[in-house]
C-alpha cells in the first residue's frame, strides 16, 4: 500500500518549522531528509526515523518496524500530532545521522 500524498504533506507540515526538510519519491513511498541527511521513510502511511541513540531516548517504548520487506527496522513515531516532538526529535538525532555517501 502506498502512502498518501496527504499524509506525506502532514508530515511536512508538522516539521515545517525546521530549515531544509525535503524528500524523494521512491516506489510509492518517501525519504524525509534533513539537511541533506536521510532522517526518515514515509511507508504506507508511517513515519519511522532511523533508530539512533536519541530516538531510542525520546521513544523508548516505540516499536520497532521495517519500512518495507526485508528492511532494517526503524522506530516507528506515532505522535505526529506534536508539531514541537517532531521538530525536536528531528533536531537531537541530526548529528548522529550518516552522511550522505558520496556519489562516484
């Protein structure tokens, strides 16, 4: 099942406050980057952020999924309704994202 575009723009919408937030389509679904980082998968209506050690810290209870078969699992995020979480969680695991890999 594909994600909506509506909830994609939700999710935009609610980390609107922070500086570069982008995002590609890819099969459906979406990568969340944040300055130019991969941050997060918008997957059949879910948001799941890369399990860092300040995810696991601010959501130490959230489950862990796969955004697609045969994926890593990520922490899915179910309070999106929290415009100030969001951008919040969004800032404290920036640093320990991975660079982007250079293209040859």
């Amino acid at each position: 099942m594909a994600t909506k575009k509506e909830y994609l723009n939700f999710i935009l919408d609610q980390l609107s406050g922070l500086s570069e937030i982008t995002y590609r389509m890819m099969m459906g679904e979406y990568i969340i980057y944040y300055r130019g980082k991969i941050a997060a998968y918008v997957c059949d209506d879910r948001l799941l952020v890369k399990p860092v050690d300040s995810v696991k810290h601010m959501l130490p209870e959230a489950p862990l999924e796969p955004p697609y078969e045969g994926a890593k699992d990520m922490v899915l995020v179910e309070d999106i309704d929290n415009r100030e979480f969001m951008e919040k969680l969004f800032d404290a695991m920036y640093e320990e994202l991975p660079a982007p890999k250079k293209k040859k």
